[in-house]
C-alpha cells in the first residue's frame, strides 16, 4: 500500500490545474479515493469530524454484500443451461461455474465501461471527483436482467440510467430513482421480449468458448412466477429456495441473498425496518390473496419466489432513494411488499411485480418522510404553545 500511496504522490502534480494530464484529474481522484480514504481536513469555517467510514466504503459493503448472489448466479446459469441440454449428469462443478463466469462476465465488463465512463466524463466536466454510487449500481444492473439480453441493448439501457435517472438531477445522493431498476425498466419497456416475453431468455441458450451446450429451440423454461400467473403452484420449495431455478441473475438464491442481507444489518449499512417491513407487507398481501383464491402461491412462496427477496434486501434498503425517517421506513418497505405482491397476482400479464413497487415507492419516499417530519414539528409547536 506504501507504494500505491507513492505512486499517487508522484502524480499528484501532472493532475493539477495547469498539469499535463490534468484532463483525468478525476479519473485519477476516483481511483485514489477509492484505494485511500482522504486524508483533507477543514482549513475555514465550521470544524468536522469525518468517519474513515465514507461512502466509498459504504459501497464497498454492498459490492461485498452481493459476491455471494453473484456467485450463486454464475454457477446456476452453468446449471440451467447443462439442465435444458440433459447433459447435467456428466457436468463437473468446475463447468458449471465457468460457464456461468464467461456468460455474466462481459455483462458486468459492459455495466462498469459504460456507467464509469459515462460518470467520469461528467465529473471532469464539472470540475468535480468521481461519484460513488454506480459502483453498486454497476454490479447490480447485470444480477438483474436475464442472462441472454443482448450486450448492446444493456450498454443503451445503463446510459439511459446514468444519464436520465442520475446525473440529469444533479448525480449520486439527488437521484430519487434506483438507477439499477430504471435500467430494467428500460429494458422492460422498451426491448418486452428480451425480458418477459420469451420463457427462452432465462436459460443460456449457446456454448461459450467450447463450454456449455447448444439448447434445442424447442426447449422453455419459465420462471415459477410465469407459471403461477398461469395457474400452476409452485412444487418444488426447496430448489426455489437453493436458487436452481430459472431467473434472472443474481435474483434465485435466497440463501445467497440472506448471506448478503446479514452482512448488510451487521455493518449498519442497510436499515433492518425498511428490511423486515417489505417481508411483512409481502406476507401479510400474500396471505390475503391466498385465502381469497386468487393466487396458487402461498404467502411464503410469494416471498422467495422471483426478485422479492433481492429487491428487498438490496434495492428496496438503497439509502438515497429510499425513506429516511425511522418511522417512514416502516411505511415505505410496508408499501414495497403490498404493491408487489398486488402487481404480481391482478397483473397475470406482469408476474414479477418488485420492480414496479420499488419505483413507485421511490416516488413516494419523500412525501412519506415530509408527513412524519411535518408532523413531528407540529407536535414540537403545540407543546411549545402548552408551556
């Protein structure tokens, strides 16, 4: 590390205003702040206390937080893919995985060439450092989209995020959208087929570098959702939980999601009431339609079944997009929870109803934390006027 702190250092002059590289003077930033937390304190003014924990390492809990879905993710495209050809039996562990790394992989290369660029490009236009935020959205833009979306369709739908959904309200800590679910609903809305339309798109169809098998085309495989909105229960709970069952990336493993979701409560990262209250709303309307007939899933099955467990324990947690009042995150993870299992069983057209809650609660958060801000000053006044 003495090294890289050196190297740094050195180059610290040719960056400056006036220096010879000074046009990647946040490019440079990016990276140093990224290795380094920063060492400048307040010359005028007020005095401050800063954290080592910043929000570069903040995000960094997060990425750490996702290694174990990602990793599920690559192994279970390997896994569906030698599953559809009936080749299963006679694939190693070693296959499996490295198919699913070389299908994921360049999805992941494009996400960060694409969102990195479009923020560095930004940030020294500006004159300001390199933004932190797309470091988790980069990572969680290609656990949710199905494995077989074209590259160049995804490259569009991350610009159209970063731009539209980021940087046009002023960048990391001013969106009020989740970047990475404005990216799937890009995709959503625009390329259908590519996302819902064809049961096709959740299973690798080709090999890879000689890895993996050519799936015949009559093949299908829906996900459990799209054979629930027609009609079928689900009948395997245990390999939905494990996560071997189609989907989209990083989103089938509950397991590999808990793992991630506890490490995200232990370093404080993600808020436990925003956490639990999408799992109640959930259950609670899941329950509801189950005793209503109206769906075959039962309220548990609502719960591990698709994005829910993913979207809350990674999206619907998003500090900057989220409800910030303690009382407010009851409410706004309470909503999340209702709306997509709400979406899921009057929508049969739509199946996977998380992404559409999380986006339309985002809207909402902050009338949400106004309502309990306002209220509480309300109450301040009144007791000021008693005495």
């Amino acid at each position: 590390m003495k090294a890289l702190r050196k190297f740094f250092d050195n180059i610290k002059p040719n960056i400056a205003e006036g220096g010879k590289f000074h046009a990647f003077r946040s490019l440079v930033d990016g990276f140093e702040t990224f290795a380094f937390v920063p060492n400048q304190t307040s010359r005028v003014g007020c005095v401050n206390i800063h954290d080592a924990i910043d929000s570069k390492r903040i995000m960094s809990f997060v990425v750490i937080a996702l290694v174990p879905a990602l990793l599920f993710g690559m192994y279970n495209v390997g896994y569906q893919n030698y599953l559809a050809a009936g080749t299963l039996a006679n694939a190693t562990f070693c296959d499996l995985f490295l198919y699913g790394l070389l299908a994921v992989l360049p999805k992941i290369i494009v996400s960060y060439v694409v969102g990195l660029g479009i923020e560095f490009v930004v940030a020294q236009w500006k004159g300001e450092e390199i933004q932190e935020g797309f470091l988790v959205s980069g990572i969680l833009i290609p656990m949710i989209v199905p494995v077989n979306t074209p590259l160049w369709m995804l490259a569009i739908a991350v610009a159209f995020s970063v731009i539209l959904a980021k940087e046009i309200f002023g960048g990391t800590g001013m969106n009020i959208f989740n970047p990475a679910l404005i990216t799937r609903a890009f995709l959503f809305f625009s390329y259908p087929s590519v996302m819902t339309g064809d049961d096709n798109v959740w299973v690798a169809q080709n090999t890879i570098f000689g890895l993996g098998n050519n799936v015949p085309d009559t093949y299908t495989a829906a996900t459990p959702l799209g054979e629930a909105a027609l009609g079928t229960p689900l009948t395997d709970s245990f390999n939905a939980i494990i996560g071997l069952i189609p989907g989209a990336i990083g989103e089938t493993s509950v397991i590999a999601i808990a793992l991630g979701g506890i490490l995200l409560l232990w370093t404080g990262v993600a808020s436990w009431k925003t956490m639990l209250s999408v799992f109640v709303g959930g259950a609670l309307t899941g329950l509801l339609f189950q005793s209503l007939g109206m769906s075959p899933l039962t309220w548990s099955d609502q719960l591990i079944l698709g994005g829910f467990c993913f979207g809350a324990v990674f999206m619907a947690t998003d500090p900057v997009t989220s409800a910030r009042t303690e009382c407010g995150k009851y409410i706004y993870g309470f909503l999340i929870g209702v709306v997509a299992v709400m979406v899921r069983v009057m929508n049969p057209g739509y199946p996977e109803g998380m992404m559409l809650a999380i986006l339309l609660m985002n809207l909402f958060a902050p009338l949400i934390d106004y309502c309990f801000v306002q209220s509480n000053i309300n109450k301040r006044a009144k007791r000021a006027t008693i005495k």
